[in-house]
C-alpha cells in the first residue's frame, strides 16, 4: 500500500511570499488533516477534511492560510502572504473514516523555511 | 480542553538500558491514547495505541498501559538498541473524529 505523499520536501522562500504543498493521502481514506509542526514542539492540527468538506478548521490563520480538497482525494494548503513565524514542517495525515481511536498514517512532510 | 504532557528530553541511554518516557493527559471524554516515532527527516509512524481503561499497547518491544485513575499512559522497552534513537510524540483524540493533540515529544539517544 502506497504512503501518504508529500511535494515538495523543502521550500525556501522570503517572507511576503506565497507558497503552496501537494498532499495524496493513502487510496480510500475518507479524512485527510495537514498539520504545523514548529521545531521542539509536537505537530499541531490546522485543518480536517471528510472527503471534500470540512470538519474542523478552528485553528487555521485564516488570514494567510487556505486549503482545499477538491474531489475528496489530494490537498494542496496554501500560504499568502508567509510570516516568519510560519518556518516549520507541514505534515499531511489520513485516515480511513476518521472514527475516533483510529489511527492516522503520516507523510513525510515538507519542510518550510521563510527567510 | 485537551493537552498532553511528557516528559523533557533528551533521554540519552546505553545499549540495553530500560526505558521509560512519561506521559499524562488532560481530556474531556473518554480518549484513545497513541504513542507515535518519528526519526529523524521523516514523518510519523503509529508505534502503539490503547483505546480503553486498562489496555495496553505494544510493538517491537515497546509497551504502554492506559492508566485511567492516574490519566497516564508511559511508554516503555526493557532492552533499547541504538535504532531506537529518535523523538517520541504521546497524543490523545477525544470525541467523534480521531483530531489528535500531541504532546511536545521526547528525544531519545541511545549509545552504543
């Protein structure tokens, strides 16, 4: 079985600028999350998806953050305009129903660093 | 709401040393308890889960109890191995969706 993909690893840009992330969950899985993780610290949740709605976003800086799941398969969260303070991993997550107590499988995540 | 607490590292260990790496929680229901690996430029792997009082959890030599009445969950291996070497995350989810908090994770070091 295929892993949650992630592109691109690693993102160099100047703050201002924008930038996006590619997430493929694992076939079949209905919930896909993306979430923050600044270094030292445990990765937060920004965004939940069920299919293509969403089921939780309280998180999510709205102002400069967006994200979409069209057709309920890939993701692509986006940036615009990036801080400094958005330096960190952005890992992508899915689960087969997203039912509690069911564990979710992680991509490898893409390292984001603002200069 | 929910939070996590584990234990600060770096937990630096020998070869064949018992480990244990701390963990308690704060939750408002009735959660199910994980504890994830990620080693080092990758992401994270599920090691072990509990999703009832009393459970426990093991792999690869690993194993964790869901203690209830001490809201607590450690992780635990009796002989590590220098493979063992990476940061630990416990999480929890609470409620209808699997939405987990994590704690702020634990990085183990093991010598040879």
């Amino acid at each position: 079985e295929a892993g949650v993909a992630q592109s691109p690893r690693y993102k160099i840009i100047e703050k201002r600028q924008s930038v996006a992330f590619w997430c493929n969950p694992i076939s079949g899985h209905a919930t896909l999350y993306w979430y923050q993780q600044i270094l030292g610290q445990g990765p937060k949740l920004l965004i939940q998806f069920q299919n293509n709605g969403v089921v939780d976003d309280s998180q999510l800086p709205k102002d400069r953050f967006s994200a979409e799941r069209l057709k309920g398969v890939d993701s692509t969260l986006k940036i615009q305009p990036a801080k400094l303070e958005d330096s960190a991993v952005y890992l992508c997550a899915s689960s087969p129903t997203g039912e509690a107590g069911q564990p979710q499988h992680f991509g490898d995540g893409t390292r984001l660093s603002i200069l | 709401g929910n939070s996590v607490t584990q234990m600060e590292g770096p937990v630096t260990l020998s070869e064949e040393a018992f480990l244990t790496i701390n963990c308690t929680y704060t939750a408002t229901g009735y959660p199910s308890l994980f504890w994830y690996v990620q080693y080092p430029g990758e992401g994270l792997q599920l090691l072990l889960k509990a999703t009832k009082a009393d459970d426990k959890g093991s792999n690869k030599g690993f194993e964790a109890t869901y203690r209830k009445e001490t809201t607590s969950f450690h992780l635990e291996k009796g002989s590590v191995q220098v493979s063992d070497s990476a940061v630990y995350f416990c999480a929890l989810s609470d409620g209808g969706y699997s939405t987990l908090t994590f704690g702020k994770g634990t990085m183990l070091l093991v010598s040879p």
